[in-house]
C-alpha cells in the first residue's frame, strides 16, 4: 500500500531532514513493504538518502523546465534534487489558489511527459456531498477532464474537501461506495485522504477498494506516522 505524508506550508530544511531520517530509520528496520512517499515544501527539497520504498516528492511547480516565472518553481530545480514524485490538483490549490481544471490538465500533462510518479487528487466539497452519491461522482468525474487515466505511474488520492483538516472523517461506507464507483473506470490505485490519524486508518486501510492514505496533519508528528505505516504493514485484505 501508498502511505502518504503532505508537510503543506510547514517543517523547516532542518525540521524536514531529521522527520525523514527517523522515518529512513524506521521502515529500515523494520523491512517495511510500505510504498511510503513524504511530499516537502521547496525550501525543505535535499538529496536524501533514501531507502527502498521511500520517495521524497514536491507539493506543487509550474509547468516549464525554467524561464521567467518570477517566484514559480520550474522542473530543473526539481530535477536537481531527483524528484519523481508530485502531487497535482489538490483541493488546496483547486479552491484557494483557483487553479483551473485546464492548468491542472497542462501541469498533468507535462510530468507525465518527464514519466515522473503522479498522486492526483479529486474530491467534492460539503454542498456537492448533501445532494447525494449521483452529485458526487458527477462531479469527481468533470476533475478527469483532460487527464490520461490510463497513464501507468497514475495514483489517484480520494479527498472529500469537506474532511480535510476539519476533524470530518467520510464514513467508511462513504469511503468505500466512492472507491468502489472510482474503481469500475480506473485501474490506478486509490487512496483516501481527509483527516487520516492513527486512531481510524486501520478501518480505512481495510476498505476493500483502498490502496493507501494520503495524510496531512496527522502525519505531521514522526512517532505517528511511523505507527501508520507499522499499522498498515499488519493490513491483509
């Protein structure tokens, strides 16, 4: 299974680089199987030595290798510190930074061109999630538009908008109707996101149609994700 850490706007250079080691630490020891991804802020980017099954990868960047972009980040600075790993179309970034389902599809469109791994990221905020399961996946679809779901290192993260750093939880029957729904037309592996903490992700681990968990806050403390990811480790589905 993907078990993902999001740091968003926080951890320092310093802060970033004692997290990893614990976590490098932790899952070597434990020969964990986990696919373990940690997405930094660009200030916090390094040449980590990473073990196997760990990928340090970037939040966000503009679609260019380099040009005049004044304080956008472009796929050289990327490259620099071998990232191969990106987070597109976070909700964060679709409702407060109003990028466009068009940026998106472009910023989409360019990793994939450079084959690097892609976590895609859909969700429906509350009003959307009151008008029903219909409502939903109509517009979970329309966040597709533009997107090559068939691309082979494609991961697609489930986050309602309404859970996320709320404290709101889906209900694992929600959870599992969307996945299963999402599930019928893509093969890419699916994970939940929305306030995942140490206490439910087992449940959420055992949906039936989840492949792993996109966290935020709740993985922002080492001594918790390392047990999400040794809780994960115990998941036989």
């Amino acid at each position: 299974m993907i078990i993902a850490s999001n740091f968003k706007t926080n951890y320092t250079r310093g802060a970033t680089k004692a997290f990893i080691k614990e976590i490098q630490a932790f899952v070597a020891n434990t020969t964990s199987k986990q696919q373990v991804r940690i997405f930094a802020p660009f200030t916090a980017l390094d040449c980590f030595d990473e073990v196997a099954h760990l990928k340090v990868g970037a939040q966000n960047f503009y679609p260019v290798q380099n040009g005049s972009f004044t304080g956008e980040i472009g796929f050289e600075q990327l490259e620099e510190f071998g990232i191969d790993t990106v987070l597109i179309g976070h909700s964060e970034r679709r409702h407060i930074l109003k990028e466009s389902q068009n940026f998106i599809a472009q910023k989409y469109d360019f990793a994939k061109a450079r084959e690097v791994e892609i976590i895609y990221c859909i969700g429906e905020p509350q009003e959307i999630r009151m008008q029903g399961i219909d409502a939903i996946m109509s517009y979970l679809w329309e966040q597709f538009e533009g997107i090559d779901i068939h691309y082979d290192k494609l991961i697609i993260a489930y986050e309602p908008v309404w859970a996320i750093g709320t404290g709101l939880t889906a209900s694992l029957e929600d959870i599992e109707e969307v996945l299963t729904r999402l599930r019928d037309k893509l093969s890419a592996p699916l994970l939940y996101g929305g306030s995942v903490k140490v206490e439910n992700i087992d449940a959420i681990l055992h949906v039936k149609a989840c492949d792993g968990v996109l966290v935020g806050t709740a993985s922002w403390n080492e001594k918790a994700f390392c047990e999400m990811i040794r809780i994960a480790d115990t998941v036989k589905k």
